[in-house]
C-alpha cells in the first residue's frame, strides 16, 4: 500500500485496517514486542490484532493509533458507499 504520510486513506476492511497498522509499526521502526509492552499486552495479541483487527474495540484501536502517531477521523463520504444496506 503506497499511501503519502500526509494522505488520508479511507477504510473499506478490517484487514486493510491491519496492513496499515503493521505497515506503520514498521515505518516507525518498532517491533511487535515494543509496541506491545506499551499497550501493555503480549506480542501474540498485537500479532492477532495486526492480523485481524475485526474484533478491536474503540478504545484500543484509539491507544494503538496514538502510539503509532496516526490519527481516526470520521466525516462525510464524498462518494457513494461501495456495499449496499
């Protein structure tokens, strides 16, 4: 995923969520172990958590992205939704 560091990306799936928390542990410089021990949960979650992040709360994907210094934001879609209801 070639996304600028300035660039929003809209979510559209879960394991897309994962790539870009993985992909930005790395950029960072930091191992699972590292991350982990922040968060203060073991590196089997945060590997879980990298690869399958459906089931994250709120508030830890909130600590997770402040760790990794991106932000969550929620807005109006400027395009029609890709699922139907």
């Amino acid at each position: 995923m070639a996304n600028s560091p300035h660039m929003p990306t809209a979510l559209i799936s879960s394991k897309q969520l994962g790539h870009i928390l993985k992909s930005r542990r790395r950029a960072l410089g930091l191992t699972q172990k590292q991350v982990a021990a922040k968060l203060a949960i073991t590196q089997a979650r945060l590997s879980q958590i990298e690869s399958d992040p459906a089931v994250l709360t709120v508030d830890r994907l909130l600590d997770i992205c402040n760790l990794l210094q991106l932000d969550v934001s929620v807005g109006d879609r400027k395009r029609p939704p890709r699922t139907h209801w």
